[in-house]
C-alpha cells in the first residue's frame, strides 16, 4: 500500500492498536511506574508535615563565619595560627600540611546583631533574612563527607560522590509522586554567572524511572529549549504526530512491559501539554505590584529574585519539588571571589527575595505544606587563605543552613560550633541527617524508600541519617 494512501484507521489496525490495547495499556500503567500521578507509589509511608519543597541552594559554598555563626574569640584572634590540635587530621581542599599560611586565623569584619524573639545572629550582609528570624530554624552545624565542589554537590544531593546516584528532587517525586499534571514534577532553575559544578547529574534520576529527573527551565517566555512548535507546524498537527508516535510506543509497551517506555509516553504528552502551561507559568504579567517588588523581581533581566517568584507559582500548580542553584560562592579569595564586595553582591542577590518567598509563602498560606530550605555543600574555615585578596576554604566539619515551613520548628537555632568556628560542639547535622529529616517532613521513612538496582536495595540516605528531632515542630 502506499504511503499517501495508509489511512489513520489501517494505520491503527496495522499496528494492532486500537481503543481495547490502549484502555490496557493505560490499566498497566499503574504497575509499570508510568508516571509520578499514576504510579503505585511507595509512600507516603505516614501523614506529611510538607507537601512541596523550594531549595534554595547556595552553590560554591557560603561562609556561615561571615553570615550567621558569630565568633567573637575569632574576632579576636584574626591573624593568630590556629592549635594543631584542630588540624591533626583533618583533610582540606587547598591547604595541606604543606600549605605554610594554613593555620592563620580569619575574623570576620561583618557587624552581627541578635534577631527574633529567640536573639538569634544574623550578620549586616542579610538585613531581609535577619527580619525573618522568627520563620526560620538555622541549623549551624551541618556536616558532610566532601570537600571538593562538583562532588560535594552530588553529595548534598543525592547522598554519595559518586555520578549515578537519583538526586533527593527525584527520590521525592518517585516515593510521593507530583500534584501537577501540566508540569515536571521536579524543576530546576538556576542563576547567577554559570550552573553548579556537577552539572546535571545534580538534579539526575540515576537509577530511578527517568520521568523523576530534574527538569531545568530558563528564565524568559521560552522557558525549555524546542519547546515550541517549528513554524508551519500548527498545535493540531503536532497532537497527530504525538498520537502517532504514542501508538507505536504502545504497543511496544504492551509486547515488553518496559517502564521505560510509559515514560516516553508521558513526557510526549507532558511536552504538548507545557506549550500552553510554561509559557503561562512564566509570564509574571499577572503579578502585583507589590509582589514584584517584594521579591525585586525584574521580568526584563533573569535573577535569582525571578526564580523566587517562579517557585512560588510552580509550587501553587502543584510542582513538587523545585530546586534554584545560584552561583558562585566559592570565597577563596581569588578575582571575582573575595569576602570584601564579591561577597557583599551575593549577599544582595539572595537576601530579599530569599526573606521574600517565605513571606510571600506565608500570607498565601502556603509555607505551612512547603519546606524551604536554603545553604550550599559545605561550609568555610575559620583560617584565612590569602590569594589576590583575603579568603576562606572550603569546610566539611561544619556549614550552616536554614529551614523554613513544611514542619519545621520556627525561630530557633539547631547546633552550635565551638568558639572558633571549626566544629560542632553539640547537635552536629550531618548530610545523611538533613536528607532522613527532609523526608520525614515529606512522609517517607527515609529507611523505607528503596529502590532494588544491581542486586540491590539503594536509598537516599544509604546506610546511615538519624532524625534532627530538634528540627521538627
């Protein structure tokens, strides 16, 4: 027959697919892992305290020394080494035991002050966040295992440093699926001079279905690439080929079983879909005044400030999780990295529309069911390290992030580092912990949500994380 003459219905028939093979289809979806909304999903295991998440992740690391953990006796010992006894095994990035001005002590110059009802230290670089105080919980003594960034990155999100492993966005949507059926569950905004070392192997699936990767959108009215149609192709023939190419898929789904497959499925339609809700999703026209200037959003030029903004309206369409990258605080002391107006600039980009999503969260009444959580893969050194201009190493023994929403107790301080700022003294939060606590806000057991890969049960937080009991309301 030739090709001009194969009809829609001997098409159909041909391929064996007719409205009996797709209803089947579509009752297999549920044990083929078809989609996140569709899916026999492992959890929740228990009633979740959060149904969204917003991270905002502070990629390079910022210095908790100069934002939130103040040390006076640092202060005072600016320019003394510091004991070998801190150092005795201790690994760091840049200074070796060969590395002459390692043990240099480093005072801030930052003025803190005492905020909230419960006085905790906010520093003057982030005079928005510090009027949020009685919002936020700020846990000052997270630890982790890495200290090089791309894989302290991956360590920060998907609990090893090693490529493969499924981001936490992606353990989320696969244990509790995703609200919204016009947009990824999981999506992924970035800003600043370039993306996070690591890549898209931050916001991966790895082994999981790949309808739980990451999906990341620019700012703009196009917000993924080849989203829209090619000219002369109208919305009506673009739906006949998606047809089309989702006939064939199905009866390759129904002769293997391969979820796969359903995903491809999915995501072809998940595409048509978004032509029309992305653009809507992005298009900030229909936001207050008074909105986008509590946020300093700027529609015209792509911020961190827009992303904000952008989360919120993803997570009110019902987007699970959502992750915004801004770089680069990596505060080495180098050009365009030092403590000094590098520093200060960072600070000026984050620092309201940070304070302003969680405000803006609450009087919607949102930031009951959505965890915000803000920091980056570790934290700074008390020591200086001396380039161009003066600066700070990368710290694994502790880092500070905070925690608003979804859950989590309000206005307190979790943690605490001793006089220098080198290690936890008492509540130490390792990386393995935050993951086991943010999913425990989710509603999952964090030992329950497995996935067999290898001969093997894998979970987020491998074999270790213990509840941060202190963290939960």
């Amino acid at each position: 027959m030739d090709l001009q003459q194969l009809t829609r219905r001997h098409f159909f028939k041909n391929c064996a697919i007719g409205v009996g093979s797709i209803a089947l289809a579509s009752l297999l979806a549920d044990s083929l892992g078809a989609s996140p909304a569709q899916s026999k999903l492992p959890g929740p295991h228990f009633p979740p305290k959060a149904k969204n998440v917003i991270y905002l992740f502070m990629a390079g690391g910022p210095s908790q020394l100069e934002l939130f953990d103040y040390k006076p006796k640092l202060i005072e010992l600016n320019g003394k080494p510091i004991p070998d006894s801190y150092l005795a095994g201790k690994r760091f990035a840049f200074m070796d035991s060969t590395f002459k001005s390692r043990s240099s002590l480093l005072g801030t110059r930052r003025n803190f002050a005492r905020h909230g009802q419960h006085g905790a230290y906010v520093s003057e670089l982030l005079p928005h966040i510090a009027g949020i105080t009685d919002d936020i919980a700020i846990v000052k003594t997270v630890a982790t295992d890495v200290f090089n960034h791309a894989p302290a990155k991956l360590f920060m999100n998907t609990g090893s440093s090693q490529f493969g492993r499924p981001s936490m966005g992606a353990w989320v949507t696969y244990g509790i699926g995703s609200e919204s059926r016009d947009l990824p569950g999981f999506v992924v905004l970035q800003s600043g001079p370039r993306g996070p070392r690591g890549g898209a192997a931050n916001w991966s699936s790895g082994f999981l279905p790949t309808i739980h990767q990451g999906v990341p959108f620019r700012s703009g009215t196009s917000p993924i690439v080849n989203l829209a149609n090619p000219a002369g192709i109208s919305r009506e023939m673009q739906k006949e080929t998606i047809d089309g190419v989702n006939a064939l898929n199905l009866k390759r789904l129904l002769a293997t079983g391969d979820p796969e497959i359903q995903t491809r499925i999915s995501q072809y339609e998940m595409a048509y879909r978004m032509q029309s809700s992305a653009p809507e999703l992005t298009d900030l026209s229909g936001e207050t005044k008074e909105t986008m200037e509590l946020y300093g959003a700027d529609p015209a030029k792509p911020s961190f400030a827009n992303n904000c903004l952008l989360a919120r309206r993803l997570v009110e369409r019902g987007v699970r999780f959502v992750q915004l990258y801004h770089t680069s605080w990596d505060s080495h002391g180098g050009p365009g990295e030092n403590l000094e107006k590098d520093f200060e600039l960072l600070c000026r980009q984050v620092d309201q529309a940070s304070a302003a999503l969680v405000r803006d969260l609450k009087q919607r009444g949102l930031l009951d069911d959505t965890l915000v959580i803000w920091g980056g893969e570790f934290g700074r050194t008390p020591m200086g390290e001396n380039r161009t201009s003066t600066g700070r190493n990368h710290h694994i023994e502790a880092g500070t992030m905070w925690f608003a929403g979804g859950g989590t107790k309000p206005g307190i301080v979790v943690g605490e580092t001793d006089e220098l700022g080198f290690a936890p003294t008492e509540d130490r939060c390792h990386v393995h912990d935050i993951h086991a606590t943010i999913l425990h806000l989710l509603g999952l057991e964090h030992t329950k949500l497995t996935y067999r890969f290898q001969g093997r049960d894998f979970r987020l937080t491998d074999v270790h994380g213990q509840l941060i009991a202190k963290l939960i309301a």
